[in-house]
C-alpha cells in the first residue's frame, strides 16, 4: 500500500470586488472576481490516499448523508472523503456504491457516509434518498454534483448552494406547443440558517486571488436550481425561458434535486427523515451547444471541495 498524501488543501483570501468574473459569459478578467452573492477559493489539489476496501454493513450511522449519481461524481466525493479517517467504501447488495468516512471539524468531527444512485434522473435519485436515510439516518443530506449554468454570473468550474429547487419536469402538449408546468420547494429554515453561517464565515465578496493556473479558482453562489428529467444543450430552450420566467434568479439545471426534494417531502413523519437537504452543484457547463463533457471532473472535484467546507456548519451537537 503506498503512503497516504496530504489531504486537499484550500486557500482563501478575503475582499470586495463584485459584479465580473471569469469563466462566464460577457466580461472575462484573467485573475477573476466575484459576483454578488459569491465566494471564491482556490484549491490545491492532491491524490488520493490508498484505501481498503470494507467489508459493508446492512446499517450504519451518519452525522451527513450524500447521494451523487454518477461515476465522475463518486469518484470525487470519495477522493474527497479519504483525506478523514476510518475511510471505507464498499458495494451494497441492491449494485450501488458507498463511501463512509470520519471528517474532522474544529470542535470535534462529522461521518459522512456517501451512496451513489444506480442511475440519473429524478426517480434514481428519489430510490437513493430512500435508501441512504434508511442506511444511515443522517441529520443532513446533500446532493452534490455536476450542473449546467444558465446564468451570466456563472464560470465553468463554479458551484452553486441552491436554496430552492425548481421541479420543471411536467407539462401539457397543445397544439401551440408543449407547455412547461413548475413547482418550487424550499429548503427547511434548519438547512438555510446552516447555509447562511457558511457564507458569513467565508464572505459573498471577495477580491481576486493571484493565480498561476485559473482553472484552480472558483466561485461559490446561493440561488434556485432547475430540476427535471432533461439535458438542457441550447441557449433559447424552452426549459431555460421557463425557469427565468418562474424565478430571474435560477442559476442552473440538473436532473436529480426534483427527486430529492419529492422524496424528502413524502417522508414527513418518517424517523429517519434529517432536519434538512439541499444541494451542492459544481458547473460543468453553460447548458449551451457547446456543451461538453471536458470540464465534468472539474466540476465534480469543486463540489466535493464546498461538501468539505460545509461540514463543520453540519455538524450537530447532541444535546447535554
């Protein structure tokens, strides 16, 4: 077995600049800044430490529950997790994948246990929610993964915290043309108060660092999600019109929070539903034609790195 190496690190600087940044569309600086409602970190990667893997479990417990649902996006929630203690991961009987680790937080630390859903889309991610609060009752779930940017304000390489899930995937066909119908979901006043501490520790604005490598840096926003069984790939799809029309502030599509957000809804009642969800999306793309699959593991591996930097406002303290 090879010896472990330094987990990820993470440099932030603190400042003031807002209303540009790089990576998206419009104004382009070579150094970066930030938009309002944004922080911006810049990261230093590192390879991931050799691991055994478990033997599994039927059950185990989790202080945070994370559902990915792809192999791109496990594999950099795993890197990410074996920089803890106690890493594990195993293949459950139902073909899915787990990742368990012990993350330390100031005041203490935070188990996470990951699964991946068998498949993309909304129903994938509806059966991985019930399965991962089933296997760990977490106090917290989080969907992280990759997303395609439909807001000016976003770069390749972000990474939107959504606060609210648009659910876009039903409709009515009419002679006219289909027509797209929307509900919203917003997340519980216990994930947003966790959420809101997080960007009043880091910052929403913050001034440009000086970097060697562009792509390293990244910004981090706060808004609505769009979720539905779709790929978005063209800048005047209907999809995108309707989002903006809904809410002027939804920054990006995917195709798993709508399941989530269903699931956690039905599970009102349940012992093992958490005080709360939402989810962490690194933009892979601007849901335009020229959309690729390039920039996915940068995305996947920036989400991973705003997962870590969520967990110490995670973690619950059982009461005394």
């Amino acid at each position: 077995m090879s010896e472990p190496e330094t987990p990820p690190t993470i440099e932030v600087e603190q400042g003031g600049n807002q209303g540009i940044q790089h990576f998206g569309h419009g104004n382009i600086v070579n150094t970066g800044a930030v938009g309002k409602g944004a922080t911006v970190y810049r990261t230093t990667s590192r390879e991931p430490r050799d691991r055994p893997r478990g033997a599994g479990e039927d059950r185990t417990s989790a202080d945070v529950g994370v559902i990915v649902a792809t192999p791109r996006e496990f594999a950099a929630v795993a890197r990410a997790l074996a920089a803890g203690s106690d890493y594990r991961d195993d293949s459950r009987a139902e073909g899915t994948l787990v990742a368990e680790a012990t993350m330390p937080v100031p005041g203490g630390a935070v188990r996470v246990a990951a699964l991946e859903a068998t498949e993309q889309g909304t129903l994938a991610a509806q059966t991985a929610y019930r399965r991962l609060t089933g296997f760990c009752a977490p106090s917290f779930v989080l969907l992280v993964g990759i997303a395609g940017g439909i807001d000016r304000s976003l770069g390749i390489g972000d990474v939107v915290l959504s606060d609210h899930i648009i659910c876009y995937g039903s409709g009515k066909d009419t002679p006219d043309g289909r027509v797209i119908r929307g509900s919203g979901h917003q997340i519980t006043d216990a994930a947003r108060e966790r959420m809101n501490r997080f960007f009043a520790r880091d910052g929403r604005e913050r001034r440009p660092l000086p970097l060697a490598d562009a792509t390293s840096a990244y910004l981090v926003h706060q808004g609505p999600v769009g979720s539905a069984d779709t790929v978005v790939a063209w800048e005047d799809a209907q999809a995108r019109r309707f989002l903006k029309d809904f809410n002027d502030k939804t920054l990006a599509v995917e195709m798993e929070a709508a399941g989530v957000a269903a699931a956690f809804h039905s599970s009102a009642g349940s012992p093992h539903r958490p005080l709360g969800w939402f989810t962490v999306r690194g933009i892979s793309d601007l849901a335009d034609v020229a959309k690729k699959d390039e920039h996915q593991d940068l995305a996947a591996r920036h989400a991973a790195d705003v997962m870590v930097r969520l967990l110490p406002f995670l973690r619950v303290t059982p009461p005394a």
